[in-house]
C-alpha cells in the first residue's frame, strides 16, 4: 500500500488490548479491502497476552505520549508549532481548556503526529476518553472523526449527557453495534443522532468453521467465558449449576476468565458444594478459548445489568458460540436478543434469574430439543449479520461519503 494512499487513524485508548479482538478483525477486514490504517495509541498496552491476529495487523502503531511534568507540556506546545498548528491550538484553546489535562494534550500531540501522514479520517471506538481526544484533534487539524459506541460508554452512570451529545453532533458520523443501541441513543438524543448508523461488531467467519452440536452424554458440558465482573452475571451460574445438580443433571462447568469477582466465584463455588463440578480457568488465549467451545454441549452467557449501569452491548464470545455450532443460552440484556431469538437460534432467558438460566440450559440438554435446528439457525444468522468484511465495507462507506464531498 503507497503511503501516498489517503488514509484513516484508528485511535485507540490502548492497544493491542487482548479482549478487543472485535477491533483488530475489523481492521484486519478494512486493510483486506483495501484501506491504508494507521494506529495511534493513547495509553502503552499493559497486556502480555498476545493472541496470532495481530501479527497479521499491517498498520503502524503511533504511541501519543501523556504530559507528566511541566516540561512535557511545553515541549507538546513546541512540536505544535514547529508543526504550524499554534493558531489552530489557540482558536480552541476554549475548547482544549474545558477538557481534563491529559486529553487536551494528547489531542495536540495527535494532532501534530498526523502531520505530513495524509490521514483524511479518524475512527474510534468507544465513545469514552478516546473519542474526546479524536474530537479535539479534528477541531485543530480539520481531519473528520466518527466513532463507535459500544455499552460502558454510553449506560454507565458516570457518562454525561453534555458530553455524548457535543460528540454525535462534531462527529462526521457516529455508528453503534445494535438495534438495542440505536433505539437508546436516539431516545435519549432526538436532535443530536441524525447521522447514527448500525455497524455491528462482525467476525473472521473463516475463522470460525461451523461443526454440528456434539452428540449429548451422560455429563453435560458447559462453557461459559469473560471478564469475572458482575456484568457478566457469572454469580448467578453458579446457583443455577446447583440446582441443576438438584435435580440430577450431571454437569461440567467450566468458566474461562479473570477478573475481580474471582475470589466471590471461588467462595460461590464452595458455598454451593460445585468443587467436583465447576472450575474457573482463569485467563484463556484464542486458542484455548475456541478448544472449550469445541469440546462443549452448551454454551451460556448469562449477562446482566450492573448496579452502575453498565451492561454488555455484544459479548464478541456468545458470537464466536454460535458461529461454530454451539448451542446457547442468554438473556435479554441489551442487543443480545438480536441474535439470541428464543426457541430458533437459542434459549433466552431473564437476567439475574438462578431459575431461568437453570431451565434454559436444562432445555439446551435435552435429547427432546431440536439442538442442531438451533445450531444451523445461529450459523446463518451470524453470516448473515456479523461478517466483519461487510461490516467493514459499511464503515469505509461512511467514510467515503465524507471524502466524496470534502
């Protein structure tokens, strides 16, 4: 790719990030198409965990440094003008002065990488930190940004109204992953959202080859995986693993992931008496990941909502399930019941409910249901609307668009 091809930033609070595969598929799928990227990072990764996709990533990684003592803000003042972007900065120091230290002066030391890069557009995901920094480099440097809203950055009570708004109203245009988002959105902003778009979180599907449900057994297996936070709902999977044990079901969980509630699970599990039939893994790569699906009969996501607010958008795992044939139970948090539709591609179930989730997995290992009518179902409906590559094609398209009448 000539560097002289226009090209669009990705600018990411940090990067890579191993739990944000979603970010990496998409530019994987946007270079395959044919777009030069380029990575700015704002914060150094802190992940040692390294997952193949990104040795496949071709754009170059740019680390904006943060301001730490005085002189480093003096020296970011410097690079802007020997930049030329001293009577850009000034223009918005209003602007630049409403917003915390850290961002106003990653926005300069953005603005004055993307010098002399022939950068035309910036992407961005989460409509948190990140954003405000793209936002604030686009009034120096006049360069579009759009941005993606996810879940914690749009129903987390810390999230300021003012803020959201002011973001969808300067953003070129704003895209979000869900028919559950763009309703909330445009609910909550009716003057501010007429250029929100739908782009859902899309995956590799080659990546992903669909097998039909194992043949159950006499020991079901079940499969479970993410953050171990309360959003993710694990604390009621454990109660709901022991009633199933109640009633005879002989199960092996197993629950893939690290995070603060470990020690809660941990005593849950003593708690409950689930030793010889529950065990956290702890943190998992890629491949141990897709070995689990494999090797599992159900697999469940039992989100809920937060007492913050905050709530998964999409979890990328319950995807991946249901790409390679896993049947699977959720629950009707937010967009997920766009793709788990009770009784056709899955089982849903009501958050927070020990009982439904024990119901809705006992309904999944049953010999009585149709699992591989399910299985099919989910296959088709993720390549139907999660393939990255026409996910990707939407977003250079919004991109486009502004290139068109710029």
């Amino acid at each position: 790719m000539s560097p002289f091809e226009p090209g669009t930033a990705y600018v990411l609070k940090m990067y890579p990030r191993f739990s944000e595969t979603f970010i990496v598929s998409e530019i994987l799928a946007r270079e395959a198409a044919g777009d030069r990227i380029e990575i700015f990072s704002l914060r150094p990764t802190d992940d040692p965990r390294f997952h193949p996709e990104l040795a496949r990533v071709q754009a170059p990684v740019t680390y904006i440094d943060r301001p730490i003592k005085t002189v480093a803000l003096w020296e970011s003042l410097r690079m802007a003008d020997a930049a030329g972007l001293t009577a850009a900065v000034g223009r918005n120091l209003g602007e630049l002065a409403a917003a915390s230290a850290d961002d106003a002066v990653q926005a300069i030391n953005l603005a004055t990488a993307l010098q002399n890069r022939n950068i035309r557009h910036m992407h961005v995901h989460f409509a948190s930190g990140s954003t405000t920094v793209a936002r604030l480099t686009s009034l120096i440097t006049g360069i579009p940004f759009s941005f993606t809203a996810h879940a914690v950055d749009i129903f987390h009570e810390s999230v300021q109204d003012e803020d959201l708004r002011l973001k969808l109203e300067q953003a070129h245009h704003a895209v979000t992953i869900s028919q559950y988002n763009m309703r909330y959105l445009r609910r909550r902003f009716p003057s501010s959202t007429a250029r929100l778009h739908l782009v859902r979180n899309g995956l590799e599907l080659e990546r992903f080859p669909y097998r039909e449900p194992r043949p159950l057994e006499a020991t079901l297996r079940i499969a479970a995986v993410g953050r171990l936070v309360e959003k993710k709902g694990f604390q009621y999977l454990l109660p709901a693993a022991a009633e199933l044990l109640d009633q005879g079901v002989k199960l092996d969980l197993r629950i893939a992931g690290t995070g603060l509630m470990a020690e809660e699970l941990e005593a849950g599990i003593g708690q409950h008496r689930l030793g010889a039939h529950v065990r956290l893994l702890g943190p998992q790569t890629q491949d141990q990941v897709h070995e689990l699906l494999h090797s599992s009969d159900v697999f469940v996501a039992p989100c809920v909502v937060g007492a913050d607010g905050n709530a998964d958008g999409m979890p990328t795992v319950l995807l991946e399930a249901m790409a390679t044939g896993v049947p699977c139970v959720s629950t009707s948090v937010t967009g997920i019941p766009e793709v788990v539709r009770n009784g056709s591609t899955g089982v849903l179930v009501r958050p927070g409910n020990p009982h439904a989730l024990a119901r809705g997995i006992c309904t999944l290992g049953s010999p009585a249901t149709d699992r591989l009518a399910m299985s099919r179902n989910a296959r088709a409906l993720i390549e139907e609307d999660y393939d990255v590559h026409r996910q990707a094609e939407l977003l250079r398209s919004l991109s486009r668009s502004e290139r068109r009448v710029a």
